[in-house]
C-alpha cells in the first residue's frame, strides 16, 4: 500500500512543471499590451501625435497591422482602429500611422478634419494605448504595405526623384502646368534637385499647397544654402501662393484656401507649379480637379496620378497589378467618385466643386481659359 502511495505521489509531482509551463505560457499570451504616451497636435493635418517614436512604439508592443484602442485622459476615446505605416483608409476613416520620416506616430482621420480638436484634446491631456487584437489588420498592412527612398542613387532619373512633370490629358495647354515634389521642403531629400528642374523649365508661379510662410522661415533655419533656391526668389517677387492646407479636400476651409489660390494663380503668368511635400496626396487631387476642367478623361486622370506610384514605389499596371489596383482604388477612386457623386459627370464635379467653394460664373471661365488650349 505504501509503494502504491509512493507512486501515486509521483505522478501527481509529474504534472507540477507541466502545469506551471502552462500557466506561464497562459500568461504571457494573455498578457496586456498598454502604454501611456504624452499627445501634441500636429499643425499640418490636425492629427493627434503621440511623442514617441516610431521604433519605440513598436518596442512597446505595436505592430503595423494590429488593432489598438486609445482613451485619453479627459474621457475621449477611440477604439478598434488600425495601426499602419501609411495611411490605408478611406476618406474619413480613422488609423494609427507610423508613416516613414514622421518623428512621432500619428492618429487621424484619412483626408478629412482634425480629431484632436474634434476630442476637444489638449497637450496636458494623457493618450492610453493597448492592444485590442494582434494582426487583426495585417491582411490591408501587407496589401498596402510600401516605401520609397530619399537617395537620389536610387532612382534613373531627376524627374523620377523629384516626382516631376508636366500635366496632361483633354484639352490641356502643354507644358505649362506642372507638379512634383517640395522645392523647399527638406523632409524627404529632394528640394535641390526639384529648384534645378523648376528652374530648367521657366517656373514663373508656384501653388504651394503645403507650407505658410513660419514654415518656409524654419526650413531656411535648418537649411541656410536654401535662402538661394529660385523657389525663395519667386516667394521674394510674390510669385508664390502658401496656402498651407491639410489633406481634408473635402472639408469647406480646404475648397475655400484652394480656390483663393487659384485666384492669384490666375492673375499670374505661367508656367506654373503645384505641389505639397512628395507631390502625391495634396498635389494628386488639385490635379485631378484642374485636369477635369479641361475635360480629361478618366484614364487620362488614372495615367497621370498613378505616375507617382510608378516615380515612387515603381507600382504599375503591368509588373505589380495587386498593388496597383489596390492604390487606384483606394486613392484615386475615391477621388473620382466623390466628384461623380449625385450622377455628375468629372467634368461638372469638378466645376461644382469651384461653386461650392465660392468661385463665380466668370472665375470659372477665367479659370478655363487658362487652362484649355482652344486648338486641340
């Protein structure tokens, strides 16, 4: 009877280890991922910037394609977002973004208004973040997923670099409208080559989209050779608009900041230059509206504002077809059917636009006039 005991024992002393490894292994799975982090708001976008970086967000436990939830000290919350390193939503929808060259992780609406001020937030207040599901989003993450270099050794040529070239498409004037990336803007590497290209083809007005003139004053103080840009001698003659707009174009500030610009670009001469910092998102819909004016059609609006996939990521049709009609509908589509919207035809969503905005009847023909070469 004792053996007996004694064997009894033993077994039971067997399964001690294997419980306590399960129990460690529970543990550590269930574990919760949460993290406190100082907020600011970002100026550009209105976007709610937690100050930590990137790298050591992800450290904390984040990973781009996980769900998170954030509660901020003064009772605001949102919950179940995504967390990506570029902005992946629809218009409107909410992301955590650790986009590439940002110092800070960021969460906002996509092309749409300020969720800092929309949460009545301010910089004392406290942004809690924890995980709500690992990889529930990694599906749209590694469908999305991109990035481009700040090397000029990377690319064939200046214009693939800079994001450079001359609209197109209806009947647009030539070469007299052009786009590409931030002439003084240093963030992504490109603003020198960019002055030589503007330079190179007469540049006479540029429709900055992106910067005001405290802007404009930091970067000369972070980049001094940058006072000598012809970018800074066209700002001197007053041949530069900064209308500083964030990416909401939808929102009533945005149509009525554009159209104020594209007031004064009327009354100058050309050629001229549109762009916000890559040339991409800001620039891509100004572009798409001006070219609608002059009765592009819809595959010339896609060759054109798909070029910058192709100049940055080299995304196109034929070698990364997934890709490329995942960005065409994401971006560009939600463009044209937000012009389309009510049964409009591009065209008269794009006039619409400019009436909403405020533009009269005869702006608007000034502005057709500029734009259209009546030979075509």
């Amino acid at each position: 009877m004792v053996k007996n005991m004694k064997n009894r024992l033993r077994s039971k002393l067997l399964y001690v280890p294997i419980i306590c490894i399960c129990l460690m292994l529970f543990s550590s799975c269930c574990k919760v991922v949460r993290k406190d982090y100082n907020i600011e708001r970002d100026n550009n976008f209105g976007a709610v910037k937690l100050l930590t970086s990137i790298d050591d967000f992800n450290l904390d436990g984040f990973t781009f394609g996980d769900s998170i939830d954030i509660r901020f000290s003064n009772g605001q919350e949102v919950l179940d977002i995504p967390y990506f390193n570029g902005y992946y939503t629809k218009t409107g929808e909410l992301e955590a973004c650790g986009y590439p060259g940002y110092t800070s992780v960021y969460v906002s609406y996509t092309n749409s208004g300020s969720l800092y001020d929309e949460l009545k937030l301010n910089d004392k207040d406290i942004a809690s973040v924890t995980l709500n599901e690992k990889g529930k989003y990694l599906n749209i993450q590694e469908a999305f997923n991109i990035k481009y270099s700040d090397s000029r050794d990377n690319y064939n040529s200046d214009e693939r670099f800079s994001n450079f070239r001359s609209l197109s498409g209806g009947n647009l004037k030539e070469n007299t409208f052009y786009r590409g990336a931030s002439p003084i803007d240093n963030e992504h590497n490109r603003p020198s080559i960019v002055n030589k290209l503007i330079q190179e083809v007469g540049i006479n007005f540029i429709l900055d989209l992106a910067d005001s003139q405290s802007e404009i004053d930091s970067y000369i103080i972070n980049n001094p050779e940058e006072k000598d840009y012809y970018f800074m001698k066209l700002l001197e003659n007053d041949n530069v608009a900064l209308l500083n707009l964030d990416a909401a174009y939808r929102s009533e500030d945005y149509c009525t900041n554009l159209i104020n610009g594209l007031r004064v670009m009327m009354n100058k001469q050309g050629p001229y230059y549109i762009h916000c910092l890559e040339g991409k998102d800001r620039t891509g819909f100004v572009c798409i509206l001006l070219e609608s004016l002059a009765n592009a059609t819809y595959e010339e609006l896609e060759n054109d504002y798909m070029i910058t996939y192709y100049n940055y990521y080299g995304i196109d049709e034929n070698s990364t077809p997934d890709k490329y009609h995942a960005y065409l509908e994401l971006k560009f589509d939600d463009i044209i059917d937000y012009l389309r919207r009510d049964n409009n035809s591009i065209f008269d969503g794009a006039v619409r636009y400019l009436q909403d905005g405020g533009m009269s009847e005869v702006e608007i023909d000034e502005l057709l006039k500029l734009l259209i070469d009546e030979s075509k």
